[in-house]
C-alpha cells in the first residue's frame, strides 16, 4: 500500500468518527435504494430486463471495435467530429485544444464522470479556462473544492446547512438559510447566467448508438441541454465502452437506468443529439483511458457494461458506512473497485479488500455484473502481483502450513491454543483491532473436537 | 434411508462454539444419518482464498478432499464454508473426488431441506428470535430470496424455524444487510465492520428479540462481540442450537464453559 | 500509428469472441411486451397509467376535446403580461405563434411554451419531441413553464413501444420530457424546477372528452 495517500481503511476510520452523521449518510442511501426496490417491482419481468441488457452488452463488447467503427462513420455523417484520445491526458489535450481555436475561456460543464476521472477540471483550470460545472451536486461540490463522492448524488456527502452556508459565502444567498428550495432557486438564477452567456459546453454520454451515430444524454435538471442548445460548440466526452448497438436498445436501458439509479421511472430529460444545430459545430471525444487493457482482462471484462447507474454503491453497506471519499478514486463503491485497480494496480490495491463479499451488489446491477465475484478475483491479481503487505503474507504462509498439517493444528493444546494465537479475528491480545469495539468468547473447557474423541470416537474406527 | 454423512466442523466452531457442532450432530444422527467426524479435518481455506492467497490454499485442499472423500454428504453447520468448498475446491491430482464433493457438500439447514426433507422437528424454544440472513448462504446457497431481486420469497431457515413449538420470529427493518464480519475485513477495516455489525444489532433491539440466530458462527461470533461489550441482554444463537432445544440431551454452552 | 488507430487496435486484439444479441420482443422475452391489442380497455389503462405517473413527477394533465379548451385553460392560469409562445396556430388568440429571435439565448423570458409531441409513454409520462415540432431546440427547456400537446391515440404502453414507432425516424434532435425540471441534490429533498421548467402541463386532446375539467 503506498505511503503518499491514505487507505480505505484509514480513510473510512475517518468517517466513522461521526457516528450520527454515518447514520445520517448511511439511511439517506439505503433510503434511495428502498426507492429503487418500489419501482423495480412496478416493472413485470424486472428480472428478464436485466438479463437482456447483460446480454446485449455482452454482444457490444464482443463487437466493440467493430461497433465503434460504426459509430464513427455515422456520427461522421451527421455532421459530428469524432475524436480519439487514448489516455486522461490526452482527452484534456484535445478539449483544450478545441477551446483555444474558438478562443473561448469560459465554459459550462454538465455531468460527466469521464472529466472526473481525466481530472478535466483541473487541467483547464491550469491553463486559464474557467469551467462551470452546472449539474447543482456538482456545482456544490465544486464550490467546496472536493470531488463528488457519489456518481449520481455528487454531493450526498453534505448537509444542507454545509451547502446553504457555501451558497452564503460564494452565491450571497442569506446567512443561515438552508432551505432546499430556496438554494435550488438561488442556484437556477446563478447558473441560468451561465448558460445564456458561454459558448462552450461540455457534456456526458450515457449511451452512444452504433446503428444511428446519435447519443444520449440524461439529465433531471436540464442543465445538459441550457448549455448544449444555447452554445456555439457542444463538446460532448465518452470512454469508449458507452455504446450500445442499435437505437431500440434504448428501450431497454432507458427503463433500466433511472430505476436503478434514484427509484425514477425516467430521467426528466433523455436527449438525443444526433446532428449539430444549424451554424452549430459538435463534437464527441471518444476516450479509452484503461478500457481496451480491461477489456482484455477475462475475469474482469463485464466491468466495462457499467452504465453508470450507482445502484451499487447505494446497496453497499461499506460504501454506505464510509462514504465515496473514502475509496480516493473518481468512481468509488463496488464498481470502483474493480475498475480502478486496472488503472493503477498499487495505488488502488485496497478497494477490493473494502468489502465483505456480502453480493448485494451484483444482484442490484442492471447489467448484472458479477461485481463481488471479480472483488474476489482482484484479491488474488493483486497479491500475486506482490501488492499484498508483507506482514500479512507470512502470516497467511503461516496459516497454510499449520492448517495443511493437522497434527499441529490439533495439538495446539487447550492453554495456548494455536488458533487464538493465529486465526486474525481470535488473535488473543488487546492490541488486535478486533477488541477495540468487541469482546470474544472465552475458549471453552474442551474443543468439538475433544469432545468427539472422548464420546463419539467409536465411529471412526 | 441410510446415509454416510461426514460432518465438516469450521475451525472456530471447533474452538469457541462446540455445543453447535454437538448440535448439528444430534439432529443429523436423529434424522437418521450416520454421521462420521473426521478427526483430521482443520479449515475449508477461505479465510487464506478470501484475503488473496488462494494459491496457498492447496494444503488445505487436498486434506479436506482425503477427510470427506468417502462419505455420501458432507454437512457443515456453515454456510460461509460449505459456499467456499462449493465454489473453489479444486485438486490436480483428485481432480474427480474434488468434483464430487463440490456436488454432495450441504450447509445444514439445505441438508434438512432439500436432502432431508424435514417436516416436523421435535424442540422447543419459547423465545423471541430475529433471523441474521447470512449472506453466503443467502445469496450463495440460496438459503432464502434476497431482497435485491424481484422474485418470490422464501427462506428455508426460517421455514424450519416455524417448526420449533413457542418460537416467535420477529420482523426486522432491513432484513438482509450484511453484519460486517466479512473475514480478515472484521480486523483490517475494524471501524466500518463494527458500525454495520451495531447497527445489526440495533435493528434486532429495536424490533424485540431476545435472540439472533444465523446459520453461519461467524456472523454470531461477530455480533455476539458487540453484544458483550455493549452489555446487552440479548444472545446470540446458532440455528442448530435452536432446531435441538429443549431437549434432555441437548448441549448447553455452560457444558463446555469453563466458568 | 494515431491514437484511433492505436485503440482499435487494442480493442481488436482484446475484445472476446462473438457473442449474439439477445432475441427483443418474442414470447421467450416477457420483459419486452408484445404487440398492443388496440382493445378500448387498453386504452383506458394507457390513459389511466399515464395520469398517474405524470402526477406523480409532479406534472398536470388534462384531457381536452379540442384547442378551445385548451385556450381557456390557458388564459384562466395566466397572469396578464406573461410571454406566452406555441407551435400550435390554433392557439393564436392567446400565444404567440410567428416566435421572432436572432439568438436562442432571446427566448430566455417566455413564461409558456406549448408545444407538441410525437408520443407519450404511460409507464413513465414521457413525451416525445422532435426538432421539426419545434423552432429552437432550446424552447422546452429555456422557458419558465412548458405544456405539451398530444394527442390520445399517440399514447403508448412502454419505452419498447415507443422505439417501435420512432423506427428509424431521421431527427437531428429529439428528447424524452418527463414532467418538470427536478433535483433532489440538497439532501434528497426534491425540489421541482432546477434549470428547466418548473412545471409541465400535458394537454391530452380527445374527440371524446368533455369540455368541463
């Protein structure tokens, strides 16, 4: 584990200082994945739903170069320009580069987690371009200086009174109000001047179709389409496994997203863009960033049918319990952490030990991605690639050598019992982290074990 | 029906909750099962495979498969390693008996379900109880409907519950969410395992019970710790214990304590 | 070697081995509804469906015989001097229908936009607009207030019906609106009206319905 940043382990120690606020983070999201649970029954064959955009994601990644060809060459045709950036870096370089040419230093940005993760914001901020982000979460957290914790809900880390007090210092809104309504107002008319007056804006890209070279993008707020419709050049950003084949298909993931995501039967907008405005120019980035090097990954490819959705991260009782700060990353939660250990393997080595294996996940997942199987499976990725700290490596040798030989396991003797010397969880000594919150039984006067070979031991003759 | 049945015990029930063990053997031997303990059985490897080091689980793989290759069923009252074994046991050199076993290994409650087809269970335990859904055996076994999918409910442990004279199962606010254990994760992330392992607790207070039962020691053991420290009346219990009480012979904790 | 070649190259060489698409509506795929039966109980249920979740994202509706109910309507919830504009020429009497700008940003103080839509779909109120239903793709989301109107028979049961009817439509805009404007972001406290409308009216016209409300 590096030394330059803190662990999950620390980070959501952290968190957990503030029980009151834990629960407060922690029922806010269980909530939201309680709206979920009532508009997934409202569906019939929710189920038979699910199955089938797992498989037409399946087809996508089997057909994805062929698929994104296809894409190209009709986007092409509208009107679109198409871009290839290859890495983070370069998806800001050619942003910043089509901002220079239209000599513009001030632009509108609506949600986008791709920016996120290239660190968009801060590269225009180096060279002087003004970026507004204008999905509200978003803008809030942008105030604050942090990153969103949550894909969907960026700010649901923070208290209304944190915001209005933000919204006080940064918007002149009146000391002291912490008003939903009120912010929300506030934040309309300070952005509404935003839209009216920049030329450029960015967007995201929840689905990109191959058959028709249009894309999607959805929003509550409207903010997305203020900045497209109104700006001289909509720039919109996607990782390359966002498209799906043919536009139909979007009768399926349409009522499988807001569902999952916040318990809506639909985003209040789904927009499809499909040729620039007239005297409009629009352009798509299509970035890989990492994608092509996991779709590589057998065990870890179903990670790139993502949709973005969150619905694992509200189910997550960790991510829940220790808030998306916690995993140090853009994306964080379950799907995090299958995602970034491809990114940077030792940076990230302790997201998929941030878990329980519970499963809940996978079986939220409207692509039904085998999340915790692949947590699993990085686990052993990551130890076998030497990130595995060392102390625990010879004590788990350890354990495999006694646990192989059952003489010694079994004649550990009543008094000091191997097991409570070893196993992490019984290890007897107050300085184990198991009792700083918990006590552990007493070991009681004779093992199963012992007991079986003073009354049952006729058996095994 | 004659059935060999060998009896895999965890580690930590062999330890710390022998009664359990005793338990599942008595119900097991009165359903009419022979059942056989093999004496140099250690650990199904899943705390090591877990942590990353399911390369170094061979030893404990090719031991398990020569304890429990002879028996008709393996039954263990765990759903966490029965899952293990389930998903993971494998050998180069007994490649077919590994197979084997990953088909015939049965955590206890599915035994008495789908093997044993248990209709009537002759104990009684006049308590208020609230069911921990562990999750292995839950979204693993499929012990019973999780609340993630939108389909028909159903849980076997609590269907053999009801079978118990005088019990009284509770409801809960959020029936499956994970205690918190987890593993290596209830030590190396101690903070968030203990938070989702009070607010189990909570819920259970919150709604009555005067015991948790799981089929899984490991969740208890972990919510059995919080309790203590908390100093809380209410108990832990394994389901074995529950589905043999009240009965002349059935092993108390106190029998093995050494208080 | 580009970067476009570079990445087709990867994702060539790692992308797994084919896997087909799955069958959409048949009888072994009873998540994608088969055809509607066209029955006047249907029907009713579309409408019923529909009100009921447009209500419930907190948009209106009413189901009027012709435009002047709609007309009525309008001018009974309107305050004097509020910019109203429409698509719709029936409306001329209390709307302006010849919208004169230079910039989309000039749209930015109409109070009421009604315009029209293609579809609504019942299980989740949206409706469906084109750009050729409107003369700035900015209208519906630039204004305070926005009705739509529709008309019954274009009322379909979900997403997968409404897809079968855009078939391969050639738009070079269209969007799915479904009620107001919305954010839940302060503490999911959800507040309607965010950067687009804060409210939204669908006008259901139905040669059947009655004029009174």
């Amino acid at each position: 584990m590096s030394a330059n940043h803190k662990d999950h382990a620390a980070l959501a120690g952290q968190f957990n200082k503030d029980e009151q606020r834990v629960d407060w983070h922690d029922q806010t999201l269980w909530w939201v994945r309680q709206k979920r649970d009532k508009a997934a029954h409202q569906v019939a064959d929710w189920e038979q739903l699910r199955e089938t955009a797992s498989a037409i994601k399946n087809n996508t990644l089997s057909r994805l170069s062929e698929y994104l060809e296809q894409f190209e060459e009709q986007a092409t045709r509208n009107g679109v320009t198409i871009h290839w950036a290859a890495d983070a870096q370069e998806h800001n370089e050619i942003v910043t580069a089509l901002l220079r040419k239209h000599k513009v230093d001030k632009i509108v940005k609506s949600k986008s987690m791709l920016t996120e993760e290239c660190h968009l914001n801060d590269h225009l901020e180096q060279q002087g371009i003004e970026v507004v982000d204008t999905d509200l979460g978003e803008r809030i957290v942008q105030l604050a200086g942090e990153p969103p914790s949550h894909i969907v809900l960026p700010c649901i880390h923070k208290k209304k009174e944190e915001i209005g007090e933000l919204f006080h210092r940064h918007l002149g809104t009146p000391e002291g109000n912490a008003d939903p309504q009120f912010l929300t107002r506030a934040a309309r008319l300070h952005l509404r001047e935003k839209f009216l007056t920049r030329r450029i804006a960015i967007t995201g890209v929840n689905f990109a179709i191959a058959e028709t070279g249009e894309f999607v993008v959805c929003t509550n707020e409207g903010n997305a389409d203020m900045g497209a419709h109104l700006a001289d050049v909509h720039i919109a950003c996607m990782g390359i496994e966002k498209i799906i084949p043919e536009r139909r298909h979007l009768g399926v993931f349409l009522r499988l997203l807001a569902r999952s995501a916040t318990g809506q039967p639909i985003t209040t907008y789904s927009s499809h863009f499909r040729r620039p405005r007239k005297g409009q120019e629009m352009h798509l980035v299509l970035v890989d960033n990492g994608r092509s090097v996991q779709l590589g990954r057998e065990a870890f490819r179903n990670s790139l049918k993502c949709i973005r959705c969150g619905a694992c991260m509200n189910t997550c009782p960790v991510y829940r319990k220790s808030g998306g700060h916690s995993y140090h990353t853009a994306i964080a939660g379950p799907i995090g952490a299958i995602l970034a250990p491809n990114l940077d393997m030792k940076k990230y080595a302790d997201l998929p030990f941030a878990s329980t294996l519970c499963g809940s996940c996978s079986n939220v997942c409207p692509v039904k991605i085998d999340i915790h199987d692949q947590l699993y499976k990085w686990r052993q990725v990551i130890v076998q690639e030497g990130n595995a700290p060392v102390a625990k490596k010879a004590s788990m040798q350890a354990m495999n050598w006694v646990l192989s030989h059952p003489s010694v396991y079994h004649t550990a003797g009543k008094a000091g019992r191997w097991f409570m010397q070893n196993i992490p969880f019984a290890v007897n000594n107050r300085l184990n982290p198991w009792y700083k919150q918990r006590d552990m039984p007493a070991p009681p006067k004779e093992s199963f074990g012992e007991w079986y070979k003073k009354n049952k031991s006729d058996k095994n003759k | 029906m004659f059935m060999r049945v060998g009896l895999f015990i965890p580690c930590y029930i062999d330890q710390f909750y022998p009664q359990v063990a005793v338990a599942t053997l008595q119900i097991l031997e009165r359903s009419g099962c022979e059942v056989v303990y093999p004496l140099k059985q250690t650990c199904c490897g899943q705390p090591m495979a877990n942590s990353g080091f399911e390369h170094l689980t061979g030893g404990c793989n090719e031991l398990f498969i020569k304890n429990f290759a002879e028996f008709d069923y393996i039954v263990s009252p765990s759903g966490s390693c029965v899952l293990h074994i389930k998903d993971h046991l494998h050998s180069d050199q007994a490649a077919a008996p590994a197979l084997a076993i990953r088909s015939k290994i049965y955590e206890l409650v599915e035994f008495l379900t789908d093997i044993l087809r248990i209709e009537k269970i002759e104990a009684r335990f006049p308590h208020k109880v609230g069911v921990h859904q562990s999750c292995h055996g839950q979204r693993g076994l499929k012990l019973s409907q999780m609340t993630e999918l939108m389909a028909p409910a159903f849980s076997k442990p609590e269907r053999l519950l009801k079978l118990v004279e005088g019990i009284e199962l509770i409801e809960l606010d959020r029936k499956d969410e994970c205690c918190g254990f987890g593993g290596t994760f209830c030590v190396a992330e101690e903070a968030v395992s203990v938070k989702m392992g009070k607010d189990r607790v909570t819920d259970h207070t919150l709604h009555g019970a005067e015991y948790i039962t799981a089929a899984d020691m490991s969740c208890l053991m972990h919510l059995e710790g919080i309790l203590e420290r908390q100093q809380s009346p209410l108990k832990v219990i394994h389901i074995a214990e529950i589905l043999n009480a009240g009965r002349q012979e059935s092993p108390s904790p106190d029998k093995f304590s050494n208080a | 070697m580009n970067s476009r070649e570079k990445i087709l190259a990867a994702v060539r060489q790692n992308q797994p081995s084919f896997v087909e698409l799955p069958p959409m509506q048949s009888p072994d795929n009873p998540g994608i509804p088969g055809e509607p039966t066209g029955s006047a109980e249907e029907e009713d249920l579309l409408l019923k469906n529909f009100q009921a979740v447009l209500e419930s994202i907190g948009g209106t509706l009413f189901v009027v015989p012709g435009f002047g109910a709609i007309e009525k309507i309008v001018r009974e919830r309107s305050v004097a001097d509020a910019r109203i504009v429409s698509t719709c020429p029936e409306l001329s009497a209390v709307a302006e229908i010849d919208i004169r700008y230079k910039a989309p940003q000039e749209l930015a103080d109409i109070d009421l936009a009604i315009i029209r839509a293609h579809f609504g779909v019942a299980e989740n109120a949206a409706v469906w607009v084109t750009e050729d239903l409107l003369p700035e793709r900015a209208l519906p989301f630039i204004c305070e207030h926005l009705a739509v109107v529709l008309h019954r028979k274009d009322l379909v049961a979900t997403m997968h019906d409404v897809y079968e009817r855009i078939g391969s439509a050639d738009y070079g805009f269209g969007v799915f609106i479904a009620g107001p404007s919305k954010t839940a972001d302060i503490e999911q406290s959800l507040v309607l009206g965010a950067h687009g409308p804060g409210t939204m009216t669908v006008f259901l016209l139905d040669m059947d319905a009655s004029d009174s409300q």
